[in-house]
C-alpha cells in the first residue's frame, strides 16, 4: 500500500465552509472517504472546537446544499444526503452520502477515475488547510492524479505535495477503536461535556456522581483508568 500526502491551503474568501475554520481558531475536522466510483461516495466528519465556535458550523455541515468537495470554481454536479450521527457540546460527527455525481471535481472524486480498485481517504482541515492522505493499493498513477488536482485547483488555492511512501498499516483516529471500556467511556463523555476538564473546573467529581446516579468512588477510579487508557495509546 501506499499513502500519498498533500496540503491545500486556500485564501479566506475562496471556500465558504473553510473559512469558517479561519474565522474560528478553535474548529478542527477529521473526515474519512471512501469512493469506489466517480460518481458516488460518503464521508464521515467529526468537528471539535469550543462550543461558541461549533455553532457557527452547524448550519453548513448539515446544508445538502453546499458544496464542501469541489476543488475549483464550478460546483459538484451531484445529490448530497448528510445525517447528524453525534451532537455532543464540543463535538459533531455527520455522515454524508453524495451520488449521482455527473461532475464533481473533488479530490476523491478525480482519485476514483485514475486509480483503480478503491480508494480511501483521510482529510483534516485546520484554519485555512486542508491536509489529504490518500491509501492506494498501486502507486503508478499518483503522478497523473498529481497533476490532475494541481490543474483542478480553483483561484486562492495552492497545493503543496507532502510525501508519497510505502506503508505497512494506515492509523487513522476515527477509524480506531478507543481501548476503554463502556461504562468508563459514559462517565468520560459526561466528564468533558460538564466540563470537569476545564480550568477551572465547572462540575465536581461529586456533582458528577450525583448526575450519574453512582458512588463518588466509583466514578473516580473509571475517570482516572479511562483517562490513563488514553494516554497510553497517545503514547504510543
């Protein structure tokens, strides 16, 4: 396999859904793709940030009409269908089905018509770039899809090539699993969303044992192995 890497980054004012992220320092998004033809795909898209700035997003992640793809100045010919799978107070996650694209020049969209067999893909937008990782089985075609979203490329766009390198596995954090148990994941989800993680602290260890209907110890040893759990694997 081979992961082929790239950044895009776009002048404010060229892309409307990426200048929210420009506007909004604290708006991350972590998206997979998956195209098996050029004229259909789906992606999955979880969107972090403070509460104030996620509002601010709400309204054009889940507008079927707005373009999030295209590369250029022409918009995706297609049907958009997006499902809002996970509404927490500082995350999103949507799901979007496109089909019947008859134009669409996406980066997935322009992979699927050079690159034979599937594609997958990851994306991450952070203030104003886009950065691509792109899984493929065959690397004798990256140069023709180079050059293809090089060309693509809309005004106040740039492209700039990352690495292209033979892999032996391909990580992605919404792909993997978290290594926590359940009933730890509960009380850290309510943990983040009251707020015990912030500085200073908006909720008390009992406040929170008091919501969840549990002993105060209890919800103390499953924060701190959940927590530990997860800095392992950042760790490793």
């Amino acid at each position: 396999m081979y992961d082929f890497t790239f950044e895009i980054t776009y002048d404010t004012g060229a892309d409307e859904y990426v200048d929210l992220f420009i506007d909004h320092e604290s708006l991350r998004s972590e998206a997979i793709y998956s195209c098996l033809d050029p004229a259909e795909l789906w992606t999955l898209e979880s969107v972090t940030g403070d509460p104030t700035d996620l509002a601010a997003v709400d309204e054009l992640l889940l507008d079927e009409s707005v373009d999030r793809e295209s590369l250029s100045a022409r918009a995706c010919n297609s049907t958009r269908t997006t499902s809002l799978l996970t509404e927490e107070q500082r995350r999103r996650v949507a799901y979007t089905y496109i089909s019947d694209a008859d134009y669409c020049e996406s980066v997935p969209n322009i992979a699927a018509k050079y690159i034979d067999g599937g594609v997958l893909f990851e994306q991450t937008r952070i203030d104003d770039r886009v950065r691509w990782r792109v899984l493929v089985q065959d690397d004798s075609k990256i140069g023709l899809l180079y050059d293809t979203l090089s060309a693509k490329l809309g005004e106040g766009l740039s492209f700039s090539f990352e690495h292209l390198t033979e892999v032996d596995y391909w990580e992605s954090e919404l792909l993997s699993r978290a290594d926590i148990r359940v009933e730890q994941r509960e009380i850290l989800n309510v943990a983040v969303e009251r707020g015990y993680f912030e500085t200073p602290r908006e909720v008390t260890l009992d406040e929170l044992a008091d919501e969840l209907e549990l002993p105060r110890s209890t919800v103390s040893y499953r924060l701190r192995r959940a927590t530990a759990e997860l800095a392992k694997r950042f760790a490793e």
